[in-house]
C-alpha cells in the first residue's frame, strides 16, 4: 500500500491483532514516516461502541482543553465567534465550552449526543465557523486528506489533538496508541506528516511537537501557541479573558423549545 498522505512507498514496521483476533500490518511511509493499517475490516465492530471503554480519561482530557482553549481563542483568534467540535463525541467538550461562553457546536454523524442536543450542524455549504476543534480524532480516519478537506469546510482553522509517531516507529506491541484493544486506531502522523499536510492545504502548522497541533491560515506566535498550551499559564489567564457564560440562554432555549411542542 502507498502513503494515503504522500502516496509515497511505505515499508512493514510490525503486525499485530485488533481486538484480539483480527491480523494487520502497520506500514510506515518512506518519506514522511506516516503510519497506517492495512485494510481495517475489523471496524464495524469496533464501533459497535462509538466510545471504547478503555478511554477512561475522556473527561479528564475535555476539561483540560476546555482550560486551554478558553485562553488560547480570545488571544490568538480575538475576532472569532462561532466554533464546532469535529467528532465530538458525547458533546461533553461543546457543553463545558458553552458554560464557558463560547458559541460552539457539535459535528458527529457517529457518537451519541448526551451533552449538547439541539447543538449539532449539518456540513455547511461554505466555511461558517472560526475555529474547528478536534480531539483526539486524526487517528480515527480512515482517508485522512479527504477528512482533512471536509473539516475545513467548516472553517480555516483545525485545532486538535493526536499523539505523534517516532520517524522510526515503535512496534504495535510496545506503543499503547496502536489500540489493539479497541481497534479503532488505524493513522498515526509524525511532525514530517503534519508538514505535508500543512503543505498540501496550504496551511500553517504550530504544534508543541508531542501531541497538540494547530493547522491554520492565521499568521500566530509559534512560541505563544506553546506557551498558551500549559495547563498553569491557561489556568492564571483564564480569569482575565473570562466570557459570560451560554448556560441560562441555553437552558431557556430548551424550555422554549419544549413549550413550543405541548
């Protein structure tokens, strides 16, 4: 199989079984060291469950974000307004950052929403939001550039999450973000991937080299980006750019809502 990033050769780094009995080869590119599975037949039942129950930090890891970005969208993009959570899961993320005042919505045609309802958009027919997010979903995709492509209808900028993979990658049985487990991981990007993409788009990358990332129009300071994305320096900011929050004007859209059907 070619790079579905460069369509460049890739090479055999290792096998493994997803979910404990489905066998399949990791191949890393030749020339931006992008990793993927071979034909992930095993999916439909990995999302039988749209959630594993092996991620059991989801909700340690949506108030974490919610504290940076808080800070980081009035700082690095004063002027925005209008946000989405691309895969947003349960709609947890889109729930803290409305109680936090910030006019987000949700996108995801798979996960439940238990948080959010009544905040799910539709693709739109040209970019309508300042700032995509997305939270550990990069690695979910199974045609990552036609993915990239769609999120950027919504808007220009994607700020998401996905831990990085060595230029010499480690072997399915040593590095847990394979998720054998589960099975639902199958795209695992190096720095020199989210280069070419950044290229492929024409975009912007700043990243803090690990697992946070930004893909941007935006000219932003690299080294602000990273400083923006340390829980304490969040933390002390965040009462200085404090928004009022979106909860009573939510709530009393649903009370309306449900009056409006009695």
């Amino acid at each position: 199989m070619n790079c579905k990033i460069c369509d460049q050769p890739t090479h055999i780094i290792g096998s493994g079984d997803m979910l404990g009995h489905s066998p399949t080869e990791f191949m890393q590119c030749t020339r931006c060291s992008f990793v993927q599975t071979g034909p992930a037949v095993w999916l439909n039942e990995a999302y039988r469950s749209a959630i594993t129950s092996s991620d059991l930090g989801l909700v340690k890891r949506n108030l974490t974000f919610a504290n940076v970005c808080s800070v980081l969208i009035p700082i690095l993009f004063p002027t925005s307004h209008r946000f989405v959570d691309y895969g947003g899961g349960y709609g947890l993320f889109v729930r803290l950052m409305r109680d936090a005042g910030f006019d987000f919505f949700r996108y995801d045609p798979i996960c439940q929403n238990l948080f959010a309802q009544g905040l799910d958009v539709e693709l739109p027919a040209v970019p309508a939001f300042d700032l995509v997010t997305a939270f550990e979903v990069f690695e979910h995709l199974v045609d990552p550039l036609h993915e990239i492509t769609t999120m950027l209808k919504f808007g220009y900028s994607i700020f998401f999450s996905t831990e990085l993979i060595a230029a010499t990658a480690p072997s399915p049985q040593v590095w847990p973000y394979y998720g054998l487990d589960h099975g639902q991981h199958i795209a695992f990007y190096s720095m020199q991937t989210l280069q070419v993409i950044a290229e492929k788009f024409g975009l912007r990358l700043y990243t803090n080299g690990q697992s946070i990332h930004l893909l941007t129009d935006k000219n932003i300071s690299h080294r602000c980006f990273r400083m923006l994305l340390h829980q304490r320096v969040a933390s002390i900011l965040r009462p200085v750019v404090r928004r009022p929050s979106l909860l009573d004007t939510d709530v009393k859209s649903v009370l309306a809502s449900w009056q409006a059907t009695r």
